[in-house]
C-alpha cells in the first residue's frame, strides 16, 4: 500500500479517529467524519493496523461544521468539535453498542444517548498544566496538544466557565510578577506544575489549587495565592498542593489551604454537595444530574424502602441522591477526603438513613453479609475485578445498577455478569463529555431470577 491514498471514511473508533480499510488494512485516521472522502498519510504501519493524518478532505461528510472554537485543530481537548453535535451522540451511542457487541458478546439495545443540557460551558473542573517559553519566559497555560506534553496555550475555552479564562489570566500575568517559575518537567525544575480550578454550577464559586514543586508554601506562593483570592470576588478559596514527584499524577497527597476554603458546594437534584481539591466530581453537572435522577426514578419506580448499596461511591453523590426513596444506604469509598466531604453533607443535608464506609470497595464487598434490593456500581475506567463482581451477585436480591465511563470495560464486565446468571434489562448512554470521544453508561442487571 502507498503512504499516501484515498479513502472513504466508514466509522469512528472507540477513540475518536475515523476508520477506514484499504488492502484488508484498519486504518485510523485523527480528525476524520464518517462520510468523509480524504486523502491521508500513512504516519504509522503497526501489525494489525495502521495510523494516518488527513493530508486533504476531497468530499467532507455532510456532519462536518466549522468548529466553535479557534483551537481546536491544534488543542488535545475537544477530539470531535467539527461534527455537528446530534451526529456526535449518534457516533457515542454507536461506540457504545459496538463495544458491547464486539466484547460483551451481547444483542442488548443501546437507548438513545440522552444530550448534555449544556453543550458550551458545561465543563465544571479545570485541570492546566503550566510552563514557561525559553527565551522571554512568558507563562502558557492550556490543554496538551493531542499525543504530546507541548502546552497550547488556551486564552479562551468555550467549554468552561468564562471565569476560568480569567483566573487562568491573572495565573499567567501575575505569577511571575511574584516571583514564581513555571515548572519544567524535562529538568524537574521550577515551581508551578499545574493549576485546577473547580467551579460550582449552581453557586458560580471558584475553588483554585496550584499545584507546586515543593514540600512547604514557600513566601512567594503565599503572597500569590492571597493576591489571587482577593482578585476574585467569586474565589471561594485558594489551596496550595504539593507534588514534588516525576510524575504525570498532577496532585500530590497533601494540600494546604492558604485562602477561604478548601472546598466549594454544588447542588445536585434537590441536594447540596461539598467538593474538595482532591475528590471525585463529575466535570458536567448538569448532564451528571440527568444521571442521578435517572437511577433515583429507577429505584423509585422499582422498590418500596429499598436498601441500597453505592460502591466506588466518591462523595456519596448516587447515595445521597437517592437516600429520600430508601430505606439505608451503604456506601463504600476508598478515598479519605470524599467520605469526610460526604458526611459533612450528610449532616448539610439533614440525612440519617445512609452509612458511610471509608474502605477499598472489593475489600468491603467480599467480607458483607447484608443483603441489598440494589446494588450500585461506579468503578473507575477500569471497571471491577472479577472479585468484586461475584460479591456484588453474592449481595444483590435483584439489581446491580453499573454506572460506566468506559464503554470496553462495561462491555467486558457485563459479559462476565451474564455468564453468571443475570440479565442486562437495559443500557442507557449519556452525554457528558460533549465534543470529546468520552461517554458515560448506565446498565442496568437483573439477578433476582437466578436467587
Ligand atoms: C467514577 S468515580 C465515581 C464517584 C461517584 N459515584 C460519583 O458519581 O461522583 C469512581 C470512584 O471510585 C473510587 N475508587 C477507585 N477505586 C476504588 C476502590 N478500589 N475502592 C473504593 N473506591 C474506589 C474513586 O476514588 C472515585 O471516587
């Protein structure tokens, strides 16, 4: 085969590069539509398939828009911005019922993926890298651009709150004005790894953490990080982390707030949550809330005074959600942070149905003797081990509810679940991760059959 050729793109991939074939070959193409005829290069010959660059669209797919924002050619965050937004859910939803086809083994219809509420602005958490340009020593900021650690430096991100431009502004302008070096991870040396910002949807709060190269706060951060409080009348607190590791991991494990406070408040459905620096939130909240409300109807349509068990639970987010239509819940979650937050919402929020357990949640499930009507399940990417997944069938009288943001390893773990006995009653994507490749799932199982 020639390095460069035309062809017709035919789908997208589970990583959001559009496929082809020529000669029997799979050939991944970066930035291509479904419909798309193009001319591309091959950029990589592996065993069993091929990468390639688009060198020129010939016929653009009828999906193809002009991108809403000026980067995103060159920026690593928005994978799938030039497709118009309704063929985006439609590819999402494709990718997850390719997936459970293709791993799972399973015929189980894939609902129509439900959008986000917000297309614009929708991501709550912000997470830039920083460095420093060689030779004037200016500050960037931004997402990596795509497959590198080469900084775009993004001055407007229409996907985030307008107020992170601007903290991330007084970042560039003002850091070095106090003293402070951006960090360089080739040498391992400057000051600044990163800075995080969480805002609150519903409050419109800042929660700022810069992300140091340093075990102590020294003075020049200490000015920096009230200078930066004071600039914003909407900073509910500035925290300083410390990461003095070679490592991509961006927090360190201490924190230390130097400014107002070391956490910000969301409201979700009718219940107010309290987000720390380092816990587990979902970036989207209001496509988040679709979700929970989703499994609270659920549970509420299913069960009269269920108990209900939330595992990998963050901030007890599921299980505060739904605690109003239950009788218990039991949650399990291994992060110290998030389970002191949850019961300080607990508290907030005037429940005393639910049980918080600061435990690993395979650890948990394999010594329990309790049983629940209904089990929720919301590991991380890579989903549960076997282990888990035979006490969650040992625990459950009927209903495992596996939330998922990775369509393979839901695919993988709801074949291992309905080898075991239970039945996949439903698959339910959601949009959370607009313009990206990402996609959020709720399966839900059913096992009351086989007890
Ligand atoms: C995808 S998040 C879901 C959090 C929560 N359900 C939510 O929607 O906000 C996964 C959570 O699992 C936690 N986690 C990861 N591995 C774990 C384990 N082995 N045991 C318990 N929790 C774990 C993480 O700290 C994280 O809070």
């Amino acid at each position: 085969m020639d390095n460069e050729l035309t062809v017709r793109i035919e789908s997208l991939s589970n990583l959001g590069y559009g496929i082809a074939r020529a000669d029997g070959v799979v050939i991944f193409t970066e930035g291509a539509c479904p419909g798309d005829l193009a001319r591309i290069k091959i950029t990589k010959r592996n065993k069993s398939y091929y990468n390639a660059e688009i060198l020129e669209v010939l016929e653009p797919s009828s999906h193809r828009v002009k991108p809403f924002c000026a980067m995103q050619k060159v920026c690593g965050a928005c994978q799938l911005q030039f497709i118009d937004y309704d063929y985006q859910l439609e590819l999402k939803r494709g990718i997850v019922e390719d997936a459970i086809r293709k791993i799972g083994g399973l015929d189980v219809k894939i609902h129509n993926i439900i959008p986000s509420p917000q297309t614009k602005k929708y991501r709550h958490k912000i997470q830039y890298p920083v460095a420093q340009t060689k030779v004037s020593k200016r500050f960037l900021a931004g997402y990596y651009k795509s497959g590198t650690h080469e900084i775009v430096n993004i001055k407007h991100c229409p996907i985030q709150p307008e107020i992170c431009d601007e903290i991330i502004h007084f970042v560039r302008e003002k850091a070095p004005e106090f003293g402070i070096s951006a960090y360089d991870e080739k040498t391992h040396a400057g000051l600044l790894r990163h800075v995080i910002i969480r805002n609150s949807a519903a409050f419109g709060r800042n929660l700022v953490v810069l992300v140091v190269n340093s075990d102590k706060i020294l003075p020049e951060v200490q000015r920096f990080a009230i200078a930066l409080y004071d600039a914003f009348e909407d900073a509910s607190g500035v925290c300083v982390n410390f990461n003095t590791k070679r490592t991509n991991v961006i927090q360190g494990e201490v924190s230390k707030c130097v400014a107002g406070d070391d956490f910000i408040e969301e409201k979700i459905l009718d219940k107010t949550f309290i987000i720390g620096a380092n816990t587990f939130f979902q970036i989207n909240p209001k496509s988040a809330e679709n979700i929970f409300r989703y499994v609270k109807d659920y549970i509420g349509e299913n069960f009269e005074n269920p108990d209900v068990l939330d595992a990998y639970a963050g901030i007890t987010t599921f299980g505060i959600c739904v605690s109003d239509v239950c009788e218990s819940v039991v949650s399990v979650e291994e992060n110290t942070e998030s389970c002191s937050l949850a019961k300080k919402s607990l508290i907030l929020n005037n429940i005393n149905n639910v049980e918080i357990n600061n435990t690993d949640a395979g650890e948990f499930l394999s010594r329990e003797k309790r049983k629940f009507d209904a089990i929720i399940l919301d590991p991380p990417r890579k989903g549960c081990s076997k282990e888990a997944l035979d006490n969650a069938l040992r625990l459950t009288k009927s209903k495992i509810i596996y939330v998922s943001c990775n369509p393979a390893t839901l695919a993988r773990d709801l074949k291992y679940l309905t080898e075991k006995g239970a039945f996949v009653e439903s698959i339910q994507p959601f949009d959370m991760f607009c313009h990206t490749y990402h996609v959020e799932s709720v399966a839900i199982l059913d096992f009351s059959q086989n007890i």
